[in-house]
C-alpha cells in the first residue's frame, strides 16, 4: 500500500513539475499575430484566431497577472458586429486613450478594387465587446504598394498617434486623428509616407528604450519555416531604418515559422518579452500557429540580442 501511495505521488509530482515548465505555448489553440500590451498591472494579448480564411471571423483576448496564467476572453468582436468584414480578420493592434480601448484589425485580404482593409472598433474594457467605429474600414486603399494589413498604432513622446502598416514588402505610416476615426496628413500635406526597410515583409512594430526608436518587423513567409523577425534603431518614428539583424528564427529542435510579434515591457522596469507565434515542427497547415513568450535582452550598445525559442518560456511569476 505504501508502495503503491508513493507511485502516485511520484506520477502526480512528475506531471505538476512537467507541466509547471513547459509555458510556451501560453495557452492552447492555434493563434498567431500576438499583441501583447499592459493595462492596469494587468497582461493582455490580442492574437489571430488562426483558421482557414473563411473561418477566422473573430477575435479572443488572454489576460494574465504573470505572464504564466491566462485567462481567455472569448469574441470580443467578429464579423456579425463588422458588417462589411467577411472573412481573414487578423492581426490586432490595441490602444488605450481617454478611457477607451481601441482594436484595431484587418479584414477580408483586400486586393485592389476589393472591399476591406483596416478596421477600428472601441470598447470600454479590454475585454470588450468591441463595437465597430467607423461602419467602414480607416484604409482600404493600396497605397505604396502596401496591403492594408497588419497594423500597429503607435503613441509617440509627444503624445501623437501614428500607425505602422503594410503587408506585400511594403510599410506606411500614417498619422491618425485624435479620435481615431481618419487620417490627417503631416506637415508636408501628405498623408501616407513609405518606410520600408531592407527586407521588410509584414508584421511592424514599433517601442522606444532609451530615446531610440526600435522598429521591427517580419521577413519571409507566413506560410513557410522561414518566417523570422529583423530589426532598426533610428532618431525619429519615420527613420530611416536600416536594418541592423535578424534577432527571431526558426530552430530545428523547437518550431519553425517564428514571426509576427509584439513585444510587452514590464512596467517600471528595464525588462522586456517577445510575444510571437510560431509553428510545431510535426505542423505544417498555414494556419497551425500557437502564441508563444520569451525574454528579450539588449547588450551595452543597446542592440537586441539574438532570442533562443523555448518551451519554458516565461519561468517565473512576475510582480
């Protein structure tokens, strides 16, 4: 009988320990294009519900106190709420202004000549729901060669908001009004300025440290194993960027297709986390991507070190 009671726990400590150091992926089902933002001591990520095009028509948000546990928000909004959206809602850029929080998606792969693009929604909470802003997309034109896709609004020092777009190879940034419902053009009356670095795919992102402006995005293929992140260091929000180093790819012993992500900084410090999806190495499907975390770290010139993918990921809880 002791024998017997000892087994069980043995079995029971194994599988707690087990399953206490494998975080990543952060939480189950495919979702990809993570957003990853802080309100109130609280972390929130914002992914892609990854499914073929027809059925990726919403969206589910995850809060965590730690970065370990998380806590699933399902349909904060889809395409019954987003009437002109019908299908390929992705990649999710949120913002908190006035008491309000922004969600910003693309929808429907626009193509020229085709309805989609760029949508806004706003809701009082994070977690939604989400109504939609405009009846309308902010920008379904094809401008610069940029696929209205994959946006990230940006708060700069100064307190103005831009936004990063683009998908095609191409990258523009647009100046967006103070309620978000249109874009206003800059001081040399244009409204869309190309920014494009060496590489670009899709996926920006943008963050300040130490008055620099760390610009990131996606090269390579969604689809494919050789998706990965590069990025820039420049003085202003509009570069130019020159792209310094590839700091996010694919590992043979851990996943393939690592890409499309935000980064998430811990409030009142000087430590930083990746938040990205990637793809299983037994996976293959376009859309089997799951969200996964890592620590980020700079060396004394500030430049990003290279990120090691892990199924540890975030190890300890964070206050």
């Amino acid at each position: 009988m002791n024998k017997a009671l000892f087994f069980i726990c043995f079995c029971l400590s194994f599988s707690w320990s087990g399953a206490s150091a494998q975080q990543n992926p952060v939480f189950p089902g495919w979702y990809a294009d993570p957003e990853g933002i802080v309100y109130d001591n609280t972390y929130w990520i914002f992914p892609t519900y990854s499914a073929p095009y027809e059925q990726q028509v919403l969206f589910d948000a995850f809060s965590s106190k730690d970065l370990v546990n998380w806590k699933k928000h399902p349909r904060i909004i889809d395409t019954a709420e987003v009437k002109w959206a019908q299908k390929a809602m992705w990649a999710p850029s949120i913002i908190e202004k006035g008491g309000k929080y922004y969600f910003f998606f693309a929808a429907n792969d626009v193509h020229e000549g085709e309805i989609g693009g760029i949508g806004v929604s706003v809701a009082d909470r994070p977690e939604g729901p989400y109504k939609d802003l405009l009846g309308k997309p902010l920008i379904d034109d094809i401008v610069h060669g940029a696929q209205p896709i994959d946006q990230f609004v940006f708060k700069d020092k100064d307190g103005q908001y831009y936004m990063y777009y683009g998908g095609w190879k191409h990258c523009n940034v647009v100046k967006l009004s103070d309620d978000f419902k249109s874009l206003v053009p800059f001081e040399d009356g244009t409204i869309y300025k190309e920014i494009t670095p060496e590489n670009y795919v899709e996926g920006p992102f943008m963050f300040i440290r130490d008055n620099k402006y760390y610009f990131m995005w996606s090269e390579g293929g969604w689809t494919g194993p050789d998706y990965k992140v590069a990025y820039a260091i420049a003085d202003s929000p509009f570069g130019p960027f020159k792209r310094i180093a590839t700091i996010l790819e694919q590992d043979k012993d851990i996943a393939t297709g690592a890409g499309h992500h935000s980064v998430i900084k811990i409030p009142n410090e000087d430590t930083y986390y990746i938040v990205y999806h990637r793809r299983p190495l037994d996976k293959t499907e376009a859309h089997e991507r799951e969200t996964c975390i890592e620590r980020m770290t700079f060396d004394d010139q500030g430049f990003i070190n290279p990120v090691k993918m892990t199924f540890e990921g975030v190890k300890h809880v964070l206050h």
